[in-house]
C-alpha cells in the first residue's frame, strides 16, 4: 500500500475508527514467523517432555502390530479391529503434542491482533487479479521485506542445520551400535534437540518480524489530515449542518416558551431589552416558577404574545434583570427575590381586583432589590 492516497501524504496516525474499522475487514497486525515459532516451539517442548513415554508406546504398538496372527489376516473382522486399535493408539500417542501445539497457534496471535473473525476477508475482490497492482506489491517495500525475511529465514535455517549436523554426526552414527531399544529413544531424544534448536533460531526473525509487523501496519493505517476532516464531519456532523440542527433548536425551543406565555400571571421587563413570564400556584409550587424570558427581539415576541393574551405586564428593570440572569427556564426564583417578586404579584391580584370592580389601577410597585443580584448595578 502506497504511503500517499489521492496525492495527500499521510502524516497523521490512525483514528480509533479507522482502527476499528480495519479490524472489522480483519486486518488487524500479524507476524506469521512469530506464530510459526511458537507453535513449533511448544510441539517440540512437548515431545521433548513426553519422549519417553512416547518411546514406550512406540515400542508397545510396533509389537502389537507384528503379534497379530497369521489367521487374523485372512479374518477382515479381526484385521479391521487390531488397525482400528493401533490407530487409537497412535491418537493417544500423538494428542499431548497436537493439543499443545494447537494451543499455542490459538494464543500466538494474542500477542500482537487478537483474534478476529471478518467475512469480508474472505470474499473475492477482482483488484487482486490486476497484474500491474501485483508487480506493484512485489516491487514496494512490504514486498522487499518479505523477501529479505524469506532469505534470511533460509540462511538461519541452514546454517543452524549445519551446525548441528557437525556436531551431532558422532552421536547418530553411534545409535546403530547398540540395543534396539535403547537406539531409538537416544535417537528420537536427538532429532528433537535437534528440532528445538533449530526452531528456536526461527525466534530471532520473529524477534525482528513482530516490531516490523507493528510499525507496517501503523504506517498502513496512517492518514492524511483531510481524511481525518472528513472523518470527523462523518462522525460529528459538518459545521454547518450541526448550526442548522441548533437553530432548529433553538426556535422549537423559543416556540415552545412562547405557548407558555399565557399561563403566565405576570410578565416583568426592562422594559425593552429584557422580559420574564412568571407563574405561581399557590397549591402547587413553592416558589413561583420562570415559564418564559428573552431579550430583544425575544423580550418584545414575549411581550406582544402577553398583550395578546392580556398578561399583566410591570416594568421594573432591575428586577427583571435579576430574574433574567439568576433564573433558568422552568426554575424557581432564587429565595433573594421572593419579597420583589410577591410585591408584583400583590400588585397584579389588586389590579385584577380593581379590573373586575371598575375602580382604578392601583399605582405600580416599584420592587426593591438587593443591589448585588442587578447585574448592571456598578460595584
């Protein structure tokens, strides 16, 4: 894979989405000859460490097999059994070995991807029958290093089967001279010295192949900063698209406010720049509760929606920025503006009293405030 993509070079390190995804196709890091080595490894340890019961059972089954009887030859019932015994046999030989070699090519790739299971690795895809892109992966550095790993793989392998066959010729040739039995063991003792050593020379490409495996597939999965951008637009939204959601927002929002506004029982305002919609039921709120308030062309929407409904309405600037800057939407008044806040409810149930009399509006109260909670009283 190339290090650039659509002319952009790829400078960044990889997202956790695109890891993910990634993992998702199934590639995810692997180092082949680190897996190779440990399963080798732990087959070998485990002759190493059963070979003389495997030597018995050897010897047992060889014996089995040449005490069978003449007529039993001639009988396919009896032949079919001693095979299907010695076959058995040769299972339970065979099953410390299998079984711990299976087990160390199923945690091997533990160390480095986990284990991941993607179908989409499996399907055919008709780039990989494209000539040019196959000279092109042969050629590129991956390319390059496998083959230097395959020459290097081959020139350890050698060497060390050289070397051992130097210094281990005495010793195989001496296995002939004596008892049969004790041939064998010191003969299959040997080849699975010989095994592990030379296995163990595979864990120095692996020693090499893991940390390369590593930084190829960081490099692999680097990316440019305009896919990160768009990455980031996929996942979080576009600028623009995100401001079109708030002010949607926004205006159900302010709508909704507005339908609240005649529930209202007084409506306190600056007068022009600020306005709050107070309610209060006695029998259901402790404290009466703000239901809508704005600014500017808010305040004035909230105002015409009050004259409308015939809201009460009482200028009185400081306590209406108070309000406004102290209370949230759908909050109670802080316990600091109950007594202003109950002098303009006092004021608007006489001004309904004298509505429903025909007497004249009462004056307007003018509440009083602690001059610490006016935001714009200088300090």
């Amino acid at each position: 894979m190339a290090d650039e993509r659509d002319g952009q070079e790829r400078s960044e390190q990889a997202s956790e989405k695109r890891l993910r995804e990634a993992r998702e196709k199934g590639d995810v890091p692997r180092s082949r000859d680190f897996t190779a080595a440990a399963v080798t490894l732990a087959a070998l340890g485990a002759l190493l460490a059963t070979r003389a019961n495997i030597g018995a059972q050897l010897l047992a089954l060889c014996h089995g097999g040449f005490a069978i009887p003449r007529e039993a030859l001639a009988d396919p019932r009896a032949l079919t059994a001693a095979l299907g015994a010695a076959a058995l046999a040769a299972l339970k030989l065979v099953a410390p070995v299998l079984g711990t070699a299976t087990a160390a090519a199923l945690l091997a790739p533990l160390a480095l991807g986990g284990w991941t299971f993607s179908g989409e690795a499996l399907g055919f895809k008709f780039e990989r029958l494209d000539p040019v892109a196959g000279f092109g992966r042969i050629f590129a550095l991956r390319g390059v290093v496998e083959l230097v790993k395959a020459l290097a793989k081959f020139a350890v392998a050698a060497g060390v089967t050289a070397l051992l066959l130097w210094q281990l010729a005495p010793q195989l040739l001496a296995t002939g001279t004596g008892p049969v039995r004790a041939g064998a063991l010191r003969a299959l003792s040997l080849v699975g010295w010989a095994s592990l050593a030379l296995a163990g020379s595979l864990l120095l490409i692996a020693a090499v192949d893991v940390p390369w495996q590593l930084y190829d597939y960081a490099r692999r999965m680097r990316m440019s900063r305009e896919e990160l951008k768009q990455e980031y637009k996929e996942t979080e939204g576009s600028p623009e698209v995100k401001g079109r959601i708030r002010n949607v927002q926004q205006q159900l929002a302010r709508r909704r406010m507005m339908q609240e506004v005649p529930r209202a029982d007084v409506v306190v305002t600056n007068p022009t720049h600020y306005a709050v919609a107070l309610r209060y039921d006695e029998a259901r709120m402790r404290a009466p509760v703000v239901v809508a308030k704005g600014a500017d062309i808010v305040a004035a929407q909230i105002r015409d929606v009050a004259a409308r409904h015939r809201i009460p309405t009482v200028e009185a600037p400081p306590l209406a920025r108070a309000l406004f800057r102290s209370t949230e939407l759908g909050a109670p008044i802080p316990a600091a503006l109950y007594v202003a806040v109950a002098q303009v409810l006092a004021y608007v149930y006489r001004l309904k009293a004298a509505a429903a009399a025909g007497q004249p509006a009462p004056p307007p109260p003018v509440p009083e405030i602690d001059p610490a909670l006016d935001p714009q009283n200088p300090r």
